[in-house]
C-alpha cells in the first residue's frame, strides 16, 4: 500500500501545534433523551456489546460512540514522521487502537463548562488524534458530546461527516471521500518535467498575488491598544454556546439585503463593540480588529475528504461604526469585495501558501509561523453548514449543535456559527485568562441581534 503523505496545509496544522495551543476543533453536541428508553433496545439496536437495560442515555451513548470508532477507517488512523521527503509526516493504521482511549464518560454539573478545561487539553500525538467525551449532566433528559478532532485530520466539513459516521443510521452523509492525488515532485521522473515547471512557476505567481493583496491589506499592523481584549496567552480555554432564531436572521437579510453569513458576521461586529463598551475599553474610532473567515475549497458533491481543502477571506469589522444597519451593509461591502478576488488570491489565502512549503520548512519553521498567526489576524470567525435532517444517538435526538474553532497563538477568541433545525448556533472559544467575561460577550450577541432585528421592523 502506497503511504499516504499529509498534505502540506494539514501538516502545517500538524506542526505548529504547542502544549498551550492545541490545534483541534471541535464541536459540543446536546442532545435530547427525554424519550430514550434503555428498556426498549434490544442488544442488536445498541450494537454488539453487552447491553445493560438499566443504563442511563449518556451510558449507552459512551457504549455506542465505542462500538462504531472501530469501525470508522478515518478514526483508527494516526501520524508518524518519515525519513522521506525529510520533514514530512504520513498516516498509518493503528494497530493498537483502544476506542477506551477515545470515548469518555464524564459526570459534570455543568456540561458546558467543562467542555473549556477539556478543549485546552491536547490531543495524543502517538494515537488517532480524536476523542469524543460524553458529559452527563444533572439533567436526565439531555446529555452533550463534546467531539475534538485535531486540524490536521480534518477541517469543519470533514469533521462533520465523520462525527455522523457515529450517529445512528439516517439519510446518507457524503463521509471522507479518498484524497485527491498529491501534485507531482521534483522527483517524478524526465517526462514530468514540463508539468512540474508548470505547476511550480504557477505556485509562485499564486504566493505572489496572495503576498501582494497581504501588502495592499496593511498586513501586518499592530494591533489597536482597545482591542487587545481579543489578544491572550493564557493556555487555558473556556467555552460558551448561543442558539439564536434563524428566521429573526433571515427577516433582518431580507430587508436590510446581504447574505445570512454577512448578517452572522455582522452580529460578531456589533457584539464586540457592545462587549468592549461594557467592560470599560475605549471603542476604537480607526479600524477594527481583522477577521480571518475560513472557505471551504472543495467541489459541490465532491464528498468530505479527510484533511483540509480551506482558504479564507480577510475581513476588517467594523465595530467603531455605531449604527448596526451600516455595519452590516460594511460587512456586506468588504465581502462582495472578498467573493470579487475569489478565494485564492487575496489576503485571507495564507493558507494556500502552505502547499508551497517543503516538508523540512514545516517542520523547523512551524514555532515561528505559530507565533505569526498574531500579526496576520487578530480574530477567526467561521461557519460549518450542517445538514437539514436531525441526527440521532441511540435514540436520543440531537437539539443543539455548538462548532468550536481552535485558538491561534496570541488569539483570545474565535467563533464559529451553524445553522441546524432552524436555530443559528455560536460556539465561542475563548482564552478563560484573558477573556473572564465570556457569557458578556455571550449576552451581547443576543443583544445584538436583538437590536437589528428592532432596526428591520
């Protein structure tokens, strides 16, 4: 069997993970048991494992989670460092996988609270690099999954079909289709050489133009002193979700125009300067703090492949503008001007400039690009698209769905947003040292979209 190398953007995520800044996201998933019946499986509803009818939800969900891991070809990988190209890294099976090594069960007062401590925590590097925790709260009729899935193996869109590969069976989900075949190398052999000429000097141009649009954006800039609330170090993380009405977001798109993400990313806007206001920090008259928003790279229909297929926009919000009206037609303007470059020229492509990296550069580079991230933006705001149809674990219906973004070295927060059964979700990611006052920000987006929802009617 051929090994299969990582691509270059996931081995950058792969390197330039630190112990205080782990590079996985995640997601916490609620869900609902208040008709979960343990009495009303039988051992081949619940899988091939010995089956307790006195078992609680969150007890059967641990089992089942354990049960289908094994199954799941993409669960059971992990990564290895190679001699050859010098640097690189390439996935192999793990022969000694343990799926108790993966799937907890954790008994807490506050499920969303303790998801904060358990997202600082990393990931093994010598095993698959995945978990899944089951918090069992107080309540009987719920319990959460919070799902951690290091970068490197996948991004949103992977992460979500391979999380759905462990629910109960349901309308198809295109999972991780096989990779797309690795570009050609230097040492592909004479009748290459035309096309690897081709293709390099075709890379050039691309970091080029990318490096040239970073130059026009006034990358890199220092950072307003009132915003370095969205700056820390701290290693430690807190976490906090929101569900809000999609219908009060499309009313608000409907009339003020724009898409339903520049209306999302507008709320992030507006919550900011109310945030910061609240706390006592000067809201800046200049520019606004800049917000990298990840897109997604791969083909309509195409499947989730396993890894990253990402780019991104650049985006300045604008949280001095005062009326929440014009800083969604800002917001707006600088996205229509984002969509006009596409996403792979302009300043927000850093990523793309991964695949023009040698392996060796990753690896003896990856410390010094980590500490870069703090110059090139200073906030991720992301969204995962979820599918309409509702997901189930054994029996028990998913309610609420909470995707988190890693935190980049000197960032303070990231957020991320999807929609799913009508109900906008915020999944906030936050430096707890830095940022004591998550749930502020937290009342703040609902505030906000409060406000604009009053501006539209």
């Amino acid at each position: 069997m051929a090994t299969e190398h990582l691509s270059p953007l996931d081995l950058a995520f792969w390197r330039i993970e630190t112990a205080d800044h782990p590079m996985h996201l995640g997601a916490l998933v609620v869900f609902d048991a208040s008709s979960f019946a343990a009495s009303a499986f039988d051992a081949s509803a619940v899988e091939a494992f010995a089956f307790d009818a006195s078992a609680d939800a969150a007890s059967v969900a641990v089992r089942l989670l354990a049960a289908r891991c094994a199954q799941v070809p993409g669960l059971r990988r992990r990564i290895h460092d190679v001699l050859v190209p010098v640097g690189a890294a390439a996935w192999a099976a793990d022969e000694d996988f343990d799926a108790a090594r993966h799937v907890f069960l954790v008994r807490t007062s506050d499920p969303q609270a303790a998801a904060g401590p358990l997202m600082a925590r990393p990931l093994a590097r010598d095993r698959p690099p995945w978990e899944a925790h089951v918090l069992a709260g107080p309540d009987p009729r719920s319990f959460a999954v919070l799902f951690k899935f290091h970068h490197a193996l996948a991004d949103g869109l992977a992460a979500l079909a391979l999380a759905a590969s462990l629910f109960d069976e349901g309308p198809p989900v295109r999972g991780p289709a096989r990779p797309l075949p690795e570009p050609p190398t230097a040492g592909s052999g004479l009748r290459s050489l035309p096309g690897v000429l081709a293709a390099r000097l075709q890379g050039v141009g691309q970091a080029l133009e990318i490096g040239a649009a970073m130059a026009r954006s006034g990358l890199p800039l220092a950072v307003p002193a009132a915003l370095t609330a969205v700056a820390g170090g701290t290693g430690t993380r807190a976490v906090a979700g929101l569900a809000l009405d999609l219908d009060d977001v499309n009313r608000i798109r409907k009339v003020a125009g724009g898409t339903v993400n520049d209306v999302l990313i507008t709320l992030v806007a507006g919550a900011l300067r109310r945030w910061l206001a609240g706390r006592g920090d000067a809201v800046p008259e200049g520019p606004g703090p800049r917000a990298l928003i990840p897109v997604s790279r791969r083909r309509p229909g195409a499947g989730a492949k396993y890894g990253n297929r990402l780019s991104g926009y650049l985006l300045r919000l604008p949280i001095e503008e005062p009326d929440p009206l014009r800083r969604l037609e800002r917001v707006r303007t600088g996205m229509d001007r984002n969509k006009e470059v596409g996403p792979a020229r302009g300043a927000g492509a850093v990523a793309l400039l991964a695949d023009h990296v040698h392996p060796l550069g990753h690896r003896l580079g990856g410390p010094l690009v980590a500490q870069s991230a703090r110059l090139l933006f200073d906030i991720l705001v992301t969204s995962v698209p979820l599918p309409g149809f509702t997901f189930t674990l054994g029996g028990s219906r998913v309610r609420e769905v909470y995707p988190l973004a890693p935190l980049a070295r000197g960032h303070a927060l990231a957020v991320a947003v999807s929609t799913y059964k009508d109900t906008v979700h915020y999944g906030l990611v936050a430096d707890a040292g830095a940022v004591p006052d998550l749930g502020a920000l937290v009342e703040a987006l609902r505030v906000e979209l409060e406000e604009l929802v009053g501006e539209v009617s």
